[in-house]
C-alpha cells in the first residue's frame, strides 16, 4: 500500500469526528418547533411561484404582515421534505453539519501547523458545544456560511500578517456573494458582516496604520454590506433583523432568547468553554492578535445575551483553540513526525475507520429503526410533534 495512502492514527481520529457527528445527527429525531411550519412556508412558495406577504400559520396573528425573511431556506427544507420525507430532512443535517466538520477541521489543522490529531479535539470540543441546537430550520443553513466566511478571513489574514506575508492573499470577492446568499438564509447574515468589520479593526490596531490589504477589506465588507440588500424586500431586511432582536416578548417568553444560565445545558456547556478557553488563551496571549481577541471576546459576549447564540460561540472555537494548543506545545518547527506505520498497525487502522464509517450508517435513516435503540430516538419525528 502507498504510504500516500497509508491510514495513520491521526486518520483515525479524524474518522472518529466525522462519524460521532454523522451518528449524532442521524440519531437524532426532527424536533416539532421551526421545521414543519418553515417547510409548509417553502411548499407554498413553490407551488404558487410567490413569497407569502401575510402570517398564515399562527393562531392569533393569522392574515397579519409578515416578513418571510428565511424564504430560500423555506424552499430547501421542503424540497428536502418532499424529496425524502423526515429522513430527507435529516440527512440534509447530515450533510450540512458534515461539511461544517470538514470546513473547521481543515482550518484548525491550519493553526495548528497540521497536527490533524489536535485538529479533530478541538473541533470535536466545538462541534459538540453545537449539539443542542442542531433543529432542522433556517439557522441549520446559516452555518455552513459562517464557517466558510470564517475560513476565507483566517487565511486571508494568515497571508497578508503572517511571518512571510505573501503578494497574492485568498481573494475577498466571495464575501458580497456570500452575504447576498446568506440575506436570503436566515437573519444571522449580521454575524457575517460582524468577522470581517472586527477583523479590520482588529488589524487596524495592531499595525497602526491603514495598510494596502486592509483597504481592500474594508471595500469588500462595504460591498458585502450593500449585497444583503439584494432579497425580496431590499433594506426592509434591516428592519425586519432589528425588530427581530429588539421584540420584547420573544426576549421574555421564548427560552432560547433568554441568557444562557447554570440552570440549562446550553448555559453549563457555554459558561465551561469560557472559563477553560479564556484561561488557555490569557496563557497563550502571544500567540494571539487583537483580532482574535475582539472575535473571541464580541462573539464570548453575544452568547452571553442569549442561548440561541451560543452555537456562534462554538463554531468559532475550535482555530483558535488549536493556534492557543499549538503555541503551548511548541517545540519545534512542525507537527511531531509519526513515521510510516508498519503492515498490521496500517490494516487495524483501515478496520477501525471502516468500522466508524460503518457504525455511523447504521445510525442514519432508514438504517436506524432496525437497532434496538430508546423509543426517544428510534423514530423520525420527536414524539411530541402533532
């Protein structure tokens, strides 16, 4: 066998990542809240080739005005509905959080100088501070834009800060294109104007001078800006986000509006992560730029004001806990050098990460319903949903 191809222990533990997150979300039912109503959205959409301009799923609010702001993930929810029924919704979780796995352990191997073993801890420690908000509805389909946003700006900055800045850094076109998206998704578009806007301020700080490449950013966040007008109601959009935010009785009645506590999960899982990763960075500050800490400290404080938050948090963890646990065990120039592994100890590989894959399948629709699982978990609806 190549040793190209050669699975090493690291593989392994990537394997492992990769098939916990497929297991989890693929053993987890559709919870009734955000899903069904969103997808019944999506299908008159499609079937009447228009954006519903009134509430027609509430009791009380019913032919009121409302704001479809989610209308393109509406359409994706129930072409995922009609495509494969509950199951089909679940595997678009699958997928989706697969792809944010691959996308935050790609960037976490990058600031940990490749070390893929350390890169699948810490993106294991986000990911699994995620899980609780893992419902099938628009934010589902936010994530992965916030993940590649977050890719795209921390390697733009690697190349234009780092040791030996290069002349050709990632191109920052993608930004506006994502944002025009992301404006038709889910109101979390704000957050991807938030990376780059503190990413500029924070560079600005630290070079004390506005720099060619900074100037490009602040073009490309400026026409990121203008892009999220470019949905069904324009700049109503902004409106519609600071209502959203500002609604009182969402703030007191709707659990996932309120601060997370030690009361809730979310609450203990959030207050933990602070405390462990604000302590390991304080250690680790030299290996921090004024960026990092206004994206670790800004997205520290929106968690903060509300549970629904707190996944934004976690996405963003995992780089920068692997630059801060790479920085404590330097002592080299490189990740530690495993070799070549021999003959067995390569096929024992090869059977665990084919057992892990294998596993994970037997987690997923409709596989699952032959495993002698909880009833909580055997079906594909939660059964609480009407």
């Amino acid at each position: 066998m190549s040793h190209r191809l050669s699975p090493t222990i690291e593989h392994v533990w990537v394997a492992l990542l990769l098939a916990t997150v497929v297991a989890t979300a693929g053993l987890l039912p559709l919870a009734p809240w955000d899903f069904w109503w969103h997808a019944a959205v999506g299908r008159e959409i499609v079937t009447t080739g228009a954006i519903p301009a009134t509430d027609h799923f509430s009791y009380t609010a019913t032919g009121r005005p409302y704001h479809y702001q989610s209308w393109l993930s509406e359409i994706i929810l129930y072409a995922a509905l009609a495509a494969g029924g509950p199951a089909g919704a679940i595997w678009l979780r699958v997928g989706v959080l697969l792809f944010i796995c691959g996308v935050l352990l790609s960037l976490s191997a990058e600031a940990s100088r490749g070390t893929l073993r350390l890169a699948a801890a810490v993106t294991g420690a986000g990911v699994a501070g995620t899980v609780t908000n893992w419902a099938v509805r628009p934010q589902l389909l936010s994530l992965p834009l916030f993940a590649v946003e977050l890719a795209l700006l921390w390697r733009w900055r690697g190349a234009v800060t780092g040791p030996r800045p290069i002349a050709t850094p990632p191109p920052l076109w993608p930004l506006p294109l994502l944002l025009a998206l992301w404006a038709n998704l889910h109101g979390a578009f704000v957050l991807g104007l938030g990376l780059p806007g503190l990413l500029w301020l924070g560079e600005l700080l630290q070079q004390q001078r506005l720099t060619p490449p900074l100037r490009r950013l602040a073009l490309w966040t400026g026409l990121a800006t203008v892009a999220v007008a470019f949905n069904p109601r324009g700049l109503g959009i902004v409106g519609y986000v600071w209502t959203l935010l500002t609604d009182a009785p969402s703030q007191t009645f709707i659990v996932e509006w309120r601060p997370p506590t030690l009361a809730t999960l979310e609450g203990r899982l959030f207050f933990t992560a602070l405390a462990a990763s604000a302590g390991l960075f304080v250690w680790q500050r030299r290996a921090f730029r004024i960026s990092d800490w206004l994206w670790f400290g800004a997205f520290a404080f929106l968690a903060s004001r509300g549970i629904r938050y707190v996944i934004w948090f976690f996405l963003l963890l995992p780089p920068l806990l692997a630059l801060a646990l790479a920085a404590a065990r330097k002592s080299g120039t490189g990740p530690p050098q495993l070799g070549t592994p021999k003959g067995s100890v390569v096929a024992v590989n090869a059977a665990l990460i084919s057992a892990f894959a294998l596993l994970a399948l037997l987690a997923t629709p409709p596989f699952k319903a032959h495993l002698p699982l909880p009833p909580a978990l055997r079906g594909l609806a939660t059964s609480d949903t009407p």
